[in-house]
C-alpha cells in the first residue's frame, strides 16, 4: 500500500503542476517542464484524473485496514508532550537511529497523522474545484472556489513538504528502507550492546 | 484485531545475530539503490519522451469512462449557485485558441442558425426569432479549466425552450454545435435541458459584444468554459458522438462542473 500510494502521490504532484502551471495562482512562480507529468494541462489533467482514483482507492483500503484491525491506533497514537520533547531534544543531538524501527517516536507520529489528514483534505478540496457545481455547498464552505483551489495547493504544499522530510529520514535510517522494501520486520532486533534483553516489537 | 499478514510464529531473535554482518551489507546496499531507483524515478516524471500511445489509450480510456462518472454525477436539477448583478464583470473575459484580435465578427442580419439530425422542424433561425422567445437571465460563475474564474451575466432562450420549439428528439444523446470560428463542441441532452443552459444573446443587458459570440452563444452554469461554444451558426441533435475541438486533442468531453 505504502509503495503504490507513493508512486501515485508522485503522480498526483506531479500532474497537479502540469494543471497549475496554465494558470499560476502565484504570480512568476512556474513549474518547468522537467517537473510536470503530461506535456501540457490535457495530459496533466488526464493523469490527475486517472491518479485520482489508484490514491482514493488506495488510501480506502489502507484506512480501512488501519482502523480495522486497530494498527493505525496502536502504531499513531497516544502522542505524550514528553515524549514528543524527548524525541525533538535527542534529534537536535543528532540521535536519529531508531533502535526499534516498529515504534514511531512521537514526532513520527504527529507527522505521519498530519500527512493522513492533509491526503484527506486534498481529496475534499480536489472533489471540490472538480465539482464547484454540483457541490457547492462544499464550496461555500471552504470560501469559494478560489479559496478551495489555493486550499488544494497549499496542501499539496504540506505534503511535498512531508516526502522531503520523510524521505531524508528514511535515507538517514537505511534500516528502515530495508525493511520496507521486504515487507518490514516482524520482530524486534536485539539492542546492541544492550543486556541482551529482547525489544518486544508489537504489544499485540 | 489482529493483523493476518503477521505470522503466527516468529523466529527466534538469535537468528539475526548469525547475519547481522550480511543484513548490515544488504542495508547498505538497499539505500544505494533505493537513491538510485528514487533519483530513476524522479527523471520519469520529467522524461521528455512523447507520450507513449499505450499510455497515451490508457489515459483517454479513463478520460471517458470519467466522462460516465461526471455524467452520473451530474444532477439535472441542482443550480449553480448565481450572484447579484453588481457582481457582473464588463467587460467579459476573452478566451479562445486564437488572440482577440483574431476575431472575426458575424454580421446579424444576414446570420442564420441551421439545424439538422433529430429536429422535426430544420427551418434556418434569424437573430429576430430568438429573441421572439421567452428570455431567460442567469448571473453565473465562468469557471475555466486553466483554473480562473469569473461572474458574467447572460440573457436568452433556454436551449430547452429552442430545442422543444424546433421539436427536437429530447431523448437523443447529444447536441452538437457548428460555430464561425471552427470551434466545433458538443453537450450531453441532460445538460442541454438543464435551466441553466442558454443560447446567450445578451450579456449584462446588452447585445453580445463581438468578441463574446454575437449574435449567439452557449452559456450553460454547469460545465467548464470550453464547453460554451461562440457564433453558433448550425445546431444538430444526434445519437452519434459529436466529439469537439479540444475534446480531440486530449481534454474531457463531459467537462462538468
């Protein structure tokens, strides 16, 4: 799931730059040609509306499973103020290394929800400016169409800005682009130079 | 609940310590080539490539079977929201595949509006006629596919009014228009009958401009600005696919909004 919504979020990027660059909402501020999916805005906007339906898909049955079998809850949540100082003060030392790379710090966390609901709202915003007729009232309650349109690209902000993030990280911690790409460890690796204890990966 | 891709049985941890030197080496070499399949990737999205034909049928196959979800989603009697006159912008927003200056005018008087295919009376209309018709006025949003927008108000027949005076086949799937500018387009018969659908001859009271279609032009509330077509000179209703000028080179038909 993580690999085919990474490819179709490239995809939906991607072409929403395409579709963007006919008609800039900041003004100078262009997409050239090598970023942009499709040659010009008919393809851009024939790929965003193919990509469309892999993404809502995709993310259906991702939460769906998450919150069926509660791995979204145990994985995402709780998220403690200390935990969260705790995780911000060791990075600012430059400790990075996840010593259980199944357990999500707390910044994770916040992250990885925050990238969850920012997908969701692209597709509101998206189904909004698809539709400003036949859903406006969806409209009007996000400020107009306009305002829908700055909204879908200020999230598309948000989550180019997660990938670069959460890209760099992964490439930092290569334990865990392993494991992602075998399917991830069902067990936890025994701490280095620890007492041996062993780290139990999942409270299941 | 209990994830069912996790196995029941999980090795013993001590395993890993047998490998630890080979899953380090593997690590190593899974973030090589991962940054090289990344960096692979990225140069995908930008090839300069053409698009190939088999992606390029893959994509208009969807194209058109969104064209069948747009048309489901499509509600015959949902209004686009409209605003009060103030809010009218004059003088309208030009936009067609040539400059302003490009544009040819029609001359009224001796302009015509043939008809063709399922219309029982195909009798050429004149600009008098139309406006011999019951006049309908709407201040709507113009929403471009580009992304900009704008409040344009318009007057004239309903289509539907046109269409049921001609005794036009209301059952047909489409309706196609011929325009001065070689701008050929077509609408699905549902969005043909909507309210909101007219043949604009005025446009914030006043006779179109001539850059805007004078003498007539389709103005409908629920689809994208290319689907309004400029200086109709002929009308047909037909069961067979019209297609349109954008519409051939890539861009949805249905286009609502």
């Amino acid at each position: 799931m993580h690999w085919v919504n990474a490819a179709t979020m490239l995809v939906m990027i991607t072409s929403g730059w395409g579709i963007y660059d006919d008609d800039v909402i900041i003004r100078g501020f262009h997409f050239s040609s090598f970023w942009r999916l499709g040659d010009w805005a008919a393809w851009s906007l024939n790929w965003h509306f193919a990509g469309m339906w892999v993404l809502v898909i995709n993310g259906l049955a991702y939460l769906i499973y998450g919150l069926a079998t509660g791995r979204l809850r145990e994985r995402l949540l709780p998220i403690r103020m200390s935990d969260l100082i705790r995780t911000v003060v060791d990075t600012l030392h430059l400790k990075i290394a996840h010593e259980d790379i199944t357990v999500y710090n707390a910044v994770q966390k916040l992250l990885y929800i925050g990238v969850i609901l920012a997908a969701i709202a692209q597709v509101v915003t998206g189904l909004a400016i698809w539709k400003p007729v036949q859903f406006s009232g969806l409209v009007s309650l996000l400020g107009g169409f306009q305002t829908a349109r700055v909204l879908h690209f200020v999230g598309m902000a948000a989550i180019v800005g997660f990938v670069i993030v959460h890209v760099a990280l992964a490439l930092l911690v290569p334990k865990t682009l392993w494991a992602m790409l075998s399917g991830g460890p069902c067990l936890a690796v025994r701490g280095e130079g620890s007492e041996g204890q062993l780290q139990q990966g999942h409270p299941t | 609940m209990r994830s069912p891709f996790r196995p029941g049985v999980v090795p013993d941890a001590a395993i890993l310590d047998d490998h630890r030197s080979l899953v380090r080496s593997l690590e190593r070499r899974g973030l090589i080539r991962g940054g090289l399949s990344l960096g692979a990737l990225v140069m995908l999205t930008g090839c300069d490539v053409k698009r190939p034909e088999a992606v390029e049928s893959a994509l208009l196959a969807i194209s058109r079977l969104n064209d069948g979800v747009q048309a489901l989603l499509f509600d015959p009697d949902k209004l686009a929201p409209t605003y009060p006159a103030s809010m009218i912008l004059r003088p309208p927003k030009f936009n067609a595949y040539y400059d302003v200056t490009k544009v040819k005018p029609v001359d009224g008087a001796s302009w015509r509006l043939e008809l063709s295919g399922r219309i029982a009376d195909k009798r050429p209309w004149t600009v008098s006629q139309l406006n011999a018709l019951p006049q309908t006025s709407m201040v709507i949003k113009h929403i471009c596919v580009e992304g900009w927008s704008y409040i344009g108000g318009w007057t004239g027949p309903q289509l539907r009014t046109f269409l049921e005076h001609v005794g036009a086949d209301l059952r047909a799937r489409y309706v196609a228009f011929k325009t001065a500018d070689q701008y050929p387009s077509s609408i699905d018969m549902a969005t043909a009958l909507h309210p909101q659908t007219l043949l604009a001859t005025q446009y914030g009271g006043d006779t179109l401009a001539a850059p805007f279609g004078y003498p007539a032009r389709l103005r409908t509330a629920t689809k994208l600005g290319y689907k309004n077509p400029k200086w109709i000179t002929a009308i047909e209703v037909t069961n067979t696919y019209p297609g349109g000028f954008w519409e051939e080179k890539g861009f949805s038909w249905f286009a609502g909004i």
